[in-house]
C-alpha cells in the first residue's frame, strides 16, 4: 500500500516538475524573443499546448489532492506539495500569457489600416488572428470591379462566386421598416433601370415611393447615374422620361434625391454601372446597428423582384468607399464632375435636369402631368398607387400640382 502511494506521488510530483519547468521556459522564452508578424503564430500555437497541459494538470492534480486529503489518510504533506507545484507552475505560465498578449498588440499590422480591397482587407484580418475564408476574395477586388461594364454580368458572377441565394426585394423594405435612425445609401447605376415595359416601371416608380416610410424615420440618401458620353445625355426620349418618373418618385417620398452625370469614357474612383443599397439598420426593438449590402438580382423576368444580401465586411467597406467618392462629388468637393441635387422646388439643379434631359417647357409640363396621372386612383396603366397608402399618394399629387403650376 505505502509502494503504491509512493508511486503515485512520485509520477505526479515528476509530472508537475516537468511541467513547471515547462512553463518557466515558455515564460523565459517570451520574455527573451521578440514577438513578429512572422512568429507570434507559432508562440501562440505554443501557448495554446501549454494551456492544454495546463489544464491536464489541473485535472490530474485535483483528483490526486482530493485522494490523499480524506479524513482517514494521513498523507496531508502530499497533498500539500501538489498545491505547491500547481501554484508554481501557475505563476509562470500566466506571465507568459501576458506578456504574450502584450506584444501581441504592439505588432504593427500594416494592411489594417489599408482595408481598400478585399484582398487587403482579407490579409488584415488573419493577421488580427480571424481566420476567416471568403470564397470571393480575389475576384472582387476594387480592380476587378471597376472592370464590369454590364450589371449583369457582375452579378451573375457575384452569385456564383459567394454562392449566396436570392431573396425577395421586399427585403429592404422590411429591414427599413424594422429600424429607427438607421442610414440607407443606394445607387442607380445601371442604365438598364431606364429601360423595360410598362409593367417594370411601374413596380420601380411603386417601390421608390413606398421608401416613404423608411424615410421617415431613417436617413435616406439615392443616387441616379445619368449616362454621358462627351458631355452629351446618351439616354432615349423614352428612357428620359422613365429617369424623370423615378427622381420625382424619390422626391415625392421625402428622399434625399441626386442625379450625378457620369461620362462612360472616364475613368471614376466608384463603379460605373454597379448599383447597391447599403442599409445601416438600427433595429427599434433591440436597438442594435446591423449593416447589410443589397444587390438588386433583376437579371430576367423571373427573377426582378430578387435581390442577394451579404453582411461582408470588406464589400460593405467597398461600396460604402464608392457612395462616398459619388457623394463628395454631389458635395461639390472640389470637381468639375455635375451632381444635381432634386427637390420639390424647381430651382436650378431642377432647372439644369430638365434641360439635360432635352424637356421644352411643354414637354416637362406634359411629363409630370403624366407622372400625375400615374398617381390618380384611375390611371391608364391600371397600377393603383394609391396602395402604397393615400398619404403618400395626395402628398406627391400636391408636389406635382405645385411643379407643373410654376
């Protein structure tokens, strides 16, 4: 019997040896080295092992201590000297881990603060100790995207590379609707918004006043692209006029409404034809921030009331990068590029769309007469937009009244 406590004390007294010099080396060690970007993988891979051992120990010696410290044993020195070397293997280890964390934070991560491409931002966050996988990484660079000329092929190419499925457009909406003193960012770009059937300006010129009620209670800030090229609207008669629907349309619902002329010919610091909503969701209930990023997913009929919705950080960094180059130009941040800002008062940028989208005085009076009609409970189109609700629709009739009698 005596053999075999004798035994045990001695592989548990050789254990705590072995580890506690262990854990003194592991101190010494990261007291003596210095910690890079290049090694402080491995030490916290060594760091890790320690802790394992650590916690075997703990385990072990518990279950020992708890054996020799019976009432009936009179083995309490045994007992004792386990706590002894638990407390000095304790010590140590934890210095380490310390200091470890110490130099950790004093490592410079260069990429950081450089996060403008996925690419970068992706090799910012493994050296913050995130091992995160995007599957998109290298195709959606800033680079690779200003390279999209065609809306759909980006985002066909977007889906098959994040393999994120569609979901319906009411989305946005709804999220909106869920949130109070939020922020929403969205972007016309795509010149094929100012084309289609009657039936598909009719469900845009439906949604864009039915932000009424997101913008109430949020920030809400849109932004049309108006094709040029050598400073020439490049745009249809009819195309004009589906533009002209959609800005009133914003205006009518109380958004903050832009139409920025972009030469297709230049190059831009934002996406030329890459349109986007970047929703900063402040949700009423619980009261939290949620960023979202919604593309629009209309690449045939079946599918125009989709959308894909990532909540990636580094796209979400991207395309708030490219709202923000648009916006200092509708700021007038010092460019020769024209941004017009639209309201309910026909003052100059008013004044400038209009006679960029070719309109005679006659022509603009017989288009927001149009636009009106659309409102009316009985319009030609057989759309009733007084759906959306009969505030929204008598108080953009009031602005439309207002305009065509000035």
């Amino acid at each position: 019997m005596d053999f075999r406590y004798s035994k045990t004390e001695k592989q548990q007294e050789g254990m705590n040896y072995n580890f506690f010099k262990g854990a003194m080396q592991f101190a010494f060690d990261i007291w003596t080295k210095d910690v890079t970007s290049e090694n402080y993988k491995e030490e916290i891979k060594k760091a890790q092992s320690y802790c394992w051992l650590f916690f075997i120990s703990v385990l072990v010696s518990a279950t020992v201590y708890v054996v020799f410290e019976k009432p009936e044993n009179d083995f309490h020195l045994i007992s004792n000297l386990i706590l002894v070397w638990l407390f000095l293997s304790f010590l140590p280890l934890i210095f380490g881990f310390i200091l470890l964390l110490s130099k950790i934070e004093k490592i410079h991560l260069s990429t950081k603060s450089e996060c403008n491409s996925i690419h970068k931002c992706k090799a910012a966050i493994k050296e913050s100790i995130i091992d995160k996988d995007f599957i998109h990484i290298k195709q959606f660079t800033k680079e690779q995207l200003q390279k999209y000329e065609d809306y759909k092929n980006f985002i066909v190419a977007f889906e098959e590379s994040t393999q994120i499925k569609p979901e319906v457009f009411g989305t946005i909406n709804k999220d909106g609707l869920n949130s109070i003193g939020g922020r929403f960012q969205c972007v016309i770009a795509n010149p094929d918004y100012y084309k289609g059937d009657v039936k598909k300006v009719n469900g845009l010129i439906q949604y864009f006043l039915g932000n009424y009620q997101i913008a109430s209670n949020n920030q809400y800030v849109r932004i049309f692209s108006l094709p040029m090229r050598e400073s020439r609207n490049i745009l249809t008669e009819q195309e004009n006029e589906v533009l002209f629907f959609y800005v009133l349309s914003n205006v009518c619902a109380g958004i903050d409404t832009y139409v920025l002329e972009v030469e297709l010919d230049k190059p831009y610091e934002f996406f030329k034809t890459i349109d986007y909503v970047i929703g900063d969701v402040f949700d009423s209930k619980t009261g939290l921030k949620k960023s979202k990023l919604y593309f629009s997913y209309a690449i045939d009929d079946k599918n125009r009331n989709n959308i894909l919705c990532t909540t990636d950080d580094c796209l979400l960094h991207l395309m708030q990068s490219d709202f923000n180059v648009r916006q200092e130009i509708c700021n007038n941040s010092n460019t020769d590029d024209r941004c017009m800002k639209i309201t309910n008062k026909k003052d100059k940028e008013y004044n400038d769309l209009v006679k960029i989208l070719g309109f005679s005085k006659e022509k603009e009076s017989q288009v927001l007469t149009t636009f009106k009609n659309r409102l009316d409970e009985k319009n030609e189109d057989g759309i009733n937009y007084r759906n959306i609700g009969n505030t929204i629709a008598n108080e953009a009739i009031k602005i439309i009244n207002s305009l065509i009698s000035k």
